[in-house]
C-alpha cells in the first residue's frame, strides 16, 4: 500500500474548516457541537468513499470498518473550547489515509476510528471510556457539561445514527499519532516519539484548617495561618520530592482556594488541589506517601488540621512491546537517529484501548510545546513523516 | 467627679440590645442599619439626660457636648456585620459615663463621641476621617457597601437630625479606650493597656505572570509557574524580613487569586495581597524594600514578570507624650504593676484624631484575643478597671 500525502494534507485541512476559529488555524469543535456533527457527517461521506463501512456507536464513536479482523487507527476529532487544529485531528485523518491506502492496495485490513468527547465536554476521554467498558453509558449520561447539558441529551441529536456498540474482537490492535503536545521533542530537535507509557495521574484535594484571625491584632508566633502552611508544605515537597522523581515526573498546585480570601485576614482554611503524573505505579504511590508525610509535619508545625480526599486517578498504561518494536523499526528507518523513546504526560484514547488490545501510540513534535490553544502547529514536512512511519509500521503489523 | 459603675454597665448592657444577634453577646449593628440608627437615638437621649448637648453632624458621627473647650473622651458604636458587643460601644459608654459624672460634679468640662462608621461598611473609620478633615464628604458620599448602596443615600435617613461639623478647637484632646483586640494583655495576665503608637499599614497587590501550560506535558524545568513563584517569595520573604521586624511586627497574605485555578493546569498568573504593619515609618519602608527586592530575584528565578501596585497605607501615628504619661500614672495608682505600654496593631478613630488634637488610647484585655465575633468579651472587673483608669487620667489631665 502506498499513502497519499497530498490527499492526507488535505483531508487535514478540509476537517479544520469544520468549526475554524477565525484566528490562525484554530478549532473549535465541542463534542457534539454542530461543527463537530458537521465534521462526523463529512468524515463518513470520506470513510464511505474509501470503501470502509461508517459506523456509530450509540455514544458517537465514528468507525471506517475494513472487512473481518483489522488493525484500528485513530484518535479524536472534538477539540477544546480553544482548540489547535492537529490535536485528535491528525491521528483521524491519518488513520483514515492509511486505511483507504491499504483499501486500495487490497489489504491488509485496516480501520478508522474518530472517538468522541476525549476533550471532556462531559466526562474525560468519555468515548473511549465507554467503548472500553471502563464507564458505563448509564453513567456516563448523567454527566453534564458546563452549562448542565447532559451527555443523554447530547447524544439525541445522534441515535438516529447509531448502531451497535463493537466487539473488541473485531481488531487485532490500536495504533494513535498525536502531537506531542510538550516540548520535549522540539527542544531536541527529534521529529518522532515513540510513546512507551501512558503516564498515570494521581489527583486529591486538602485542606489546611487554621485559625482566622484580625490581621493587624495577632502576633506572627500565635498565628495559624493557612496560607503559611500552604507554602511550607509546597517548599517542603519540593524538597523531599527531589529523591524520588525522574525528569519525566511532573506535579502542580493548580487550584487554591483561601478562607475568607481578605487582605486584611489572617487565612484560616485554604483547600488545593494536589495532581502528579508519573509511568511508573510504584513511585505514584511513594509520592502519595511523602505528600502524606509532609502533611502531618505541617500540621504540627503550623498549629493546622490537614484534611486529605480519597486520591482519584488513572493508572499508567504501557504500550505494547511489538508495536513499540515496529515503531522504532519504522522511525529509524524513516528517520534515522531523530526519533526517541519517551512516555506521555498527557492522557489519551490509547490509555483505554490499552485495556483491551494491544496499543501503541507515536507523537510528531509541538511547535513551542504548545497544544489547546488556537497557535497550535507542527511543522508539514513532520506531519508527513509522521503519517509514513505509522504506515510502515502498520505494514510490520 | 465619682463614675457610677453599676450605671456604666447597665447603660453598656442596654447599648447592646440594639441588634442583639442572639449568639451569646454577639451584635449586629451595621452603620446606618435601623438598630445603628435606633441605638444612636437611644444615646442621644442618655445624653440629653446627663445634662449634655447631643448634636449629630452631617456624617452622623455623635457628640455630647459639655459647655466651653472641654476634653473629648469616646469610640464608636457601629460594628462588624457579626460583631462583638464590646469593640467601640465600651469606650462610648466609658465616655458618656465620664461626662455624665463630670457634669454632675460641675467640671471638669468633658464631651463624649460616637463615631460613624468606624467598621467600614462604606471606608474606613469614615466618620472620622471625613470629620478629621482627611477625606472630604462628597468623595466619601461615592463609597458604596457590598450591596451597591451609596454612602450619600445611606446618610439621607439622618440629614433631618444633622447639625455642622464641629470645630476642633472646642476640644483640648481626645481619649479613647478600646478592647485590645489581639492576645498580648490576655495572655500576660496584665489588665491595662497604655497604646504608644497606632501601627502604620502597607498595603499593595502583586501579580506574578508567568506561562499557562498543561500539567501534564510541561516538564517541571520548563515551567513558569505563578504559584510557585508566589511560595517562593513567601518563603524568601519570611528569611529577610527576620533582620528586620520585631515581636510587634506583622505582615499577611491574605489574599490569593489564581489563574486559571484548574489542578490539571500550571497556573500562569497570580495576584495577590500584601500588607504590613508597623508602629515606625522607617521600618515600614524598609519592608517595602525588601518586597521590592524579593519580587524582582523572584521574577529573575522563577522566569515570570511582576508587577507592584502602587503602595496604600495609613501612617503610624504617636500618642501624646501627655496623655500617655497620664494614662501610665492612672494605671499604676489603679493596678500596680498590672500593666504595660504597647502598640495598636488595630485601626482606631484615635488614629485620626492625633491629626488634629492631642490623642491617648487605653485598652483593656480581650478574653482569647478574639475580637469581630460574637464570642468577644472582657471580665467585667477589667472593663471597671478600665472606666476607673480612664476617668483618674481625664481628672489629671
């Protein structure tokens, strides 16, 4: 089989029209906005012309099926409120080359797939966590955006549509581009990644409960102020963290919330939010453990009552060990030397499918690391390469 | 002249029914609120019948004048929206009881006063800084409340009663006696109070901008991190602040606003607010200083730009070395060996007051240093305490 890139740019660009923002080549395309059933619409009348069978599933997962047991590639094609145009998009679109040029060379069986809402109208990665079988769509219904739609009422416009949930069996494995959407490869000037691990995320909320006090009356060595201990507990986090991360490990305090939030205050509560990402399950949980630790010794230092959550998260995915091998084959010889092994900070489709065939994810480099905003971009001539090195290995497979 | 402390408590009791919150002791009595306005009817009485001239001026602030230049002894009867029942209405009480006493002795000539809207429900200690000539009327009428309401169509229910503003001449100083509001006293076991100086406070917002980003994707050295950067310079703050401040010093955080304040996104600005406070002006600026310095090694560390805004504040001001020595000799006959000299590390109308006319202030202990709650109290062997000290030190004077 041999892709077109001519023909691949320009299905690139023909899905951006779909939902342009007006500012550079940005997107905007919620799920089951009417730009984003405008897009589905015209990526069955592509799927169709390719001689692949269009399916939706009843929660508006877009399928081009190749006859039997085939290989699956894709992405998502819904963006953010202020999307970039590559996003999910490149990953669809060249699914869908590689399936019409393997259509066209008479095998081997190759489909496509556009999953929705991975940009979290509702849930996060909400099409794929129901496909999965990770949430059930009894569940999933009950979600709602942030003008309170829920995803019942959304998905109405489509069950007109719908057919059938798939049987997993039906494909022999997934294969997901995307951009990188960091900076790493940028940076180094490496033009393909080679995804090894979906990192896993951990999330909790804590609370520091001090005392609130008049600002201008209270002694500092009688205060228990909670915005203190929140600064000593990220000072000392920093701190112990140090001999436990990796470069790859990443954590942010993201959202604080301060009680009564007045200059004139002494802060008696601030609550935050506690996120960190890491591939490796084993120091996602020795994090937690020290995040735990440094709680309690502030809270004895500072005079505060520490309140932790439940911890929430995903756990790390690997990507399968042949489709990593077929990757790098691809990637050196394609592009010998510029390419690397490396695990995703961000969560994906990928994360899911891992769960249920085997799954192997390849990035192409953010221009600026920068991703989810409308100067989104990646070089062409990346692009390209990027479509040729999932064929070659979808040729291995 | 020979104060009545059974009729001091019983008029302080009585004050105290005029938005009584039904929490303890507690009140609510808002400036220009019905019970404020009815609770100043109500003093305007007593004063009619201590044989004193009650007279309200145009801002509502409320005098008993005594005949002749007298000494001008009083507080302010408004409070917090959950306030304590002590807070200004014990150092009116004490000044009306003082005058009565006084009147009734036949001299010496004294006065009594109830601020208008020492709480800042439109500024702060408006009625007297418009009285004192430092914020003229017609920009205090553009203060508005939380809830949109204008100083000038608050004071409208009261123009009916309002006279002209007084001159300072008619007074030879001013005294006002305060519960402490803070810890020092309570915890010293000490009963007495004679205020040295009301604190100078410095107040500026600061805005650290860095970059947004995915928390995912964006390695932790690539980051410009706003709410980093905010606990770095916490942190750098607390270490160069040591050579500088004493015990009496006190600097707050107390506001915080991040940006976005999502836990999946590194936060790319934060403002926040800054205050000190501090009875010498040379110390005040030396702390300036240092939040100048600290933010620029912050900016240069943490890659983001900030930004100061202009420094507000209210100048420390001196009591009279008079008076002070008055009050100081008062205490001693009174409680010897049960007092100290002190700073103010709360606002007062006396604050104002020292622009114009020799000033002292005495406080008495606050049960727990809680104060602007309804849980506020005194024992009430200190509050006669306090009446006895005031009313030795206005005979000396």
């Amino acid at each position: 089989m041999q892709v077109n890139e001519a023909r691949f740019l320009s299905d690139l660009h023909a899905l951006r029209q779909f939902g342009a923002s007006g500012v550079g080549k940005g997107v905007v395309r919620r799920a089951f906005s009417e730009a984003d059933l405008a897009a589905r619409e015209w990526l069955a009348d592509r799927i169709a012309g390719a001689g692949l069978a269009p399916h939706f599933d009843p929660v508006g997962n877009l399928f081009g099926l190749a006859p039997g047991k085939s290989l699956l590639i894709g992405s998502h094609s819904d963006t953010q409120p202020e999307g970039g145009w590559l996003d999910g998009a490149l990953g669809v679109i060249a699914g869908l080359e590689i399936a019409r040029a393997a259509a066209e060379a008479g095998g081997p069986p190759i489909s496509v797939v556009s999953f929705q809402d991975e940009e979290g109208r509702f849930g996060v990665t909400t099409g794929s966590d129901i496909w999965s079988g990770k949430l059930s769509l009894a569940e999933a219904d009950l979600f709602t955006d942030t003008d309170g739609v829920t995803l019942a009422e959304a998905r109405q416009t489509v069950t007109g549509q719908a057919g059938e949930f798939l049987s997993h069996d039906r494909f022999s494995g997934f294969l997901e581009m995307h951009i990188e959407q960091g900076p790493w490869l940028d940076q180094s000037s490496e033009r393909i990644g080679v995804v090894s691990d979906i990192v896993g995320i951990r999330d909790m909320r804590i609370t520091f409960e001090g005392r609130q006090n008049h600002a201008g009356t209270t002694p500092m060595h009688l205060r228990q102020d909670a915005f203190q201990a929140l600064s000593a507990f990220n000072t000392k986090l920093l701190d112990r963290f140090a001999n436990v991360v990796t470069p790859a490990t990443v954590w942010t305090i993201g959202h604080v919330s301060l009680h009564p939030n007045a200059s004139s205050v002494v802060p008696g509560r601030v609550t935050f939010s506690m996120q960190w990402r890491d591939a490796d399950l084993d120091r996602l949980g020795r994090m937690e453990q020290i995040i735990r630790e440094v709680s309690d010794e502030i809270a004895g230092d500072h005079g505060v009552k520490a309140e932790l959550s439940p911890v929430l998260g995903i756990d790390p995915s690997a990507m399968d060990d042949r489709i990593q091998a077929a990757f790098k084959q691809a990637a050196e010889e394609a592009a010998p030397g510029s390419w690397r092994s490396m695990p995703s900070g961000a969560l994906h489709d990928a994360a899911n499918m891992a769960a249920v065939m085997p799954v192997g994810m390849l990035f192409v480099p953010s221009i600026g690391g920068i991703s989810h905003a409308f100067d989104e971009d990646t070089d062409e001539s990346d692009l390209l390469l990027g479509l040729q090195v999932l064929a070659r290995a979808a040729r291995l497979l």
